[in-house]
C-alpha cells in the first residue's frame, strides 16, 4: 500500500531563505507526483507535476526534483517571501486513477 | 475559463437529512474526483469517474453516491447525513495526454456540517 510522509510537518523560516520540502513515497511504481499549495480555507493549487520519466520540473522560484528508485521528491523554494507561506501538498498517483497525498508541510515565512 | 467550480461553498444539514455537492469543470476533461480532507487524514478519494456516463468507488465511498450525466458535471449525494460526514469536499479534474496523466486541477471547495 503506498505511503507518502512529508517532512517536516511545519516550517518556519526568515524572508528570503531558500528552503527544501521533502516528501517520501514508499512504491516506486508510480506515474507521476505533484505539488500543491493550500492557503487557509481554502482549495488546491498546483504547483508542479512531475511524470515519472521525469527528473524535475520548474516554475519560478520553484523546483521540483523526483527520484523514483528511493522514492523521494523535494520541492525547492529560492528567495522565500512572506506570501509563500502555506501548506505544502505532495501527492503521487499510481497505477489506480487516485491521488495519495502527504499530511503536508505548513511553511510560514517571516517578514 | 472558470476552471473547477463547486456548489455550494458552506451547508450545514441535520443528521439523516440529503443533499447534492454540484461540481462542474470547463476544461472539457475526462477525469473527474471527490475527495473528502479532514485534519489529521489527510485528503482522501471518495468517487471518481474516467468519463460521462462512468462511475467508480475510491478510498471511502460507504454513505456517498454520484453521477455523471454530463460530461462537465459531477455530482456527489448524501442520501442520510452523518456527522461522521463533515469535512471539507473537493472536487477535481484532469486528462490525459498520450501515455500520461496529467495534472489534477481542484475547486475551492465546500465545507459541510452536520449536525
């Protein structure tokens, strides 16, 4: 059964540190991995997708990195700013048409 | 392009009372999701559907049941309300390219009491 656990749990950084996000999946036989963020109350936004051929993806001051064979994906941050701060969701689909999500990162940067 | 829209944003029902959660996407994709988020579970697949007309069950379905009539449309019912049942309700799109799935896009949302 696939797992997926992200650490850490909470972060909290100053303003304009990078910053690395990590998330961990234990079956390696999956089809691609996606980032979002979650503001407060509200839905999910995606960040980045990486397919499973892939080794990372970017957007921005955002980077994405996959590592199928250890199962591991870091979602990199550069020169964090105050409205970066949210909950960071990462969640990998498999062979079933579902998402499995990690309990998230809630990321506070400080001004 | 509204992308994912959900109807409504708040309801709260009595226990053993029923409702239909409206989805509805403009992106004309053929993969459509409900998934339930509560704090400490994380977000969870309640129905999907690979096409109009297509239904299947995900992670939780007992208590739910949905259809999808119209491409673009998909709905989620609770027949008797629990409290068991309050959560916050997304709902998702996405396609798929060739040999790959492509990214899932999300609502904003609906949060259901029940009391």
């Amino acid at each position: 059964k696939q797992e997926v656990t992200q650490i850490p749990a909470a972060l909290s950084v100053p303003e304009g540190e990078n910053l690395v996000l990590n998330c961990s999946f234990t079956d390696s036989a999956i089809y691609n991995l996606q980032w979002f963020r979650q503001d407060p109350g509200k839905g999910l936004t995606s960040l980045l997708l990486i397919q499973s051929s892939q080794r990372e993806q970017t957007s921005g001051r955002l980077n994405a990195s996959l590592d199928k064979s250890s199962g591991r994906s870091t979602l990199y941050i550069a020169a964090s700013q105050p409205g970066d701060s949210a909950t960071y969701l990462c969640a990998v689909r498999g062979s079933s048409y579902k998402l499995i999500f990690g309990s998230g990162t809630r990321l506070l940067v400080r001004p | 392009n509204a992308g994912v829209t959900q109807t409504p944003k708040f309801r709260v029902l009595k226990t053993g009372q029923s409702m239909t959660l409206l989805c509805a996407q403009d992106m004309n994709h053929e993969y459509m999701y409900w998934y339930r988020q509560d704090p400490g579970m994380g977000l969870r697949l309640i129905h999907y559907s690979v096409g109009e007309g297509t239904t299947a069950k995900g992670e939780v379905p007992d208590g739910y049941n949905v259809s999808r009539l119209k491409k673009q449309n998909f709905l989620l019912g609770l027949e008797s309300a629990a409290p068991s049942q309050t959560s916050v309700y997304f709902c998702a799109s996405s396609y798929r390219t060739g040999g790959n799935y492509n990214e899932q896009f999300f609502g904003p949302g609906t949060r259901l009491t029940v009391l």
